[in-house]
C-alpha cells in the first residue's frame, strides 16, 4: 500500500489519542450508543472540558438542546451564524429579498468567537454548505459535526441515498 507507512508516522500525540478513542468507543458501543451518547463518551476520554457549538440560527432549537445536554458534564459555548449581524450588501452577496437588511452567516466569526473561549472541541449543528468548511478551516479546536444540514430531508442526508426516488431525480 502506497500510503500505509506514510500515514501511520501520523499517528502520534493528539492524533493517536483520537484513534484510540474513536476505535475503543466503535469496539465496546458498536450499534448500542447513538451520536448524542457517543459524544459523552468521546469528550470524557479525550478529556474536553469546554465544547464549542457552531450552530445555524434555523437550528437554534436543536443547539439549545443540544447543550442542554452537554452541559449536564461541560462547559459549553454556543454561537450563531448570523452572529456580528453583518449585512450581505457588505461582501455583495446573493440576497434572498434583496430589499431589505438580511445578515449574512458568519462562519469565521463563530470560529473567532469560540478560539477566544479556547474551546476543546468545536461541534457543528447545522452550518450550511460551504459555511462549515469555513468554520472548520478558521476554527483552532478540533472539529466535529452533529447536525448536517439538509433543509429538504429534515436534515437527513443520507436520506437522499436510500430513497430510490430522491435517486433517480439526482
């Protein structure tokens, strides 16, 4: 295998503490623990104290309970995209009403915003395409995602794989 040598030298400090985390929660919880439980489980044992939710303001419901219950075991900030509330006229976006003030996301803000309170792990409810790789190309922390949005299929995207319609109309 061309990479294999190669990539195991990758496989030190953080790094090899995340693969021996991941693969010890996916051997003793295969099938039993859903994301929400999974992600007790990994912060505990990779030791995070303080969790960064980056969310999208059309999930500020599922953000809110979703640190509800992270909050039962860590510091937990929270930001949201439209956070600083810069209007899209600023960087000559695309509007969806072009007649009135619409503030745009502001993935690099959530990502300043949470390095500031020097988060151990930041986790992503819902950023939009796009907006996610911003944030996590700006963010200092490690980043995962809870919520991937698909405003569509109740942000179910592999929803789009297993329905056979949705298929053949992509």
């Amino acid at each position: 295998m061309l990479y294999r040598e190669e990539s195991l030298k990758g496989y030190k400090g953080d790094h090899l503490k995340l693969a021996q985390v991941s693969s010890a929660i996916e051997a003793q919880y295969y099938m039993q623990k859903t994301r929400l439980e999974e992600f007790f489980l990994f912060a505990n044992r990779m030791d995070y104290k303080k969790l960064g939710i980056a969310f999208c303001i059309g999930l500020s419901d599922e953000a809110k309970i979703f640190a509800e219950f992270l909050r039962k075991e860590f510091d937990v900030v929270s930001v949201c995209c439209k956070v600083c509330g810069i209007d899209k006229s600023r960087l000559d976006l695309e509007r969806m009403k072009p007649d009135i003030h619409e503030a745009m996301c502001n993935p690099i803000g959530q990502a300043m915003l949470l390095n500031k309170q020097h988060t151990d792990l930041n986790i992503i409810c819902g950023l939009c395409i796009g907006h996610d790789i911003q944030f996590i190309e700006y963010s200092e922390a490690p980043v995962t995602t809870f919520i991937v949005k698909d405003r569509v299929l109740a942000h179910n995207t592999a929803g789009s794989i297993y329905c056979q319609y949705l298929r053949k109309r992509i």
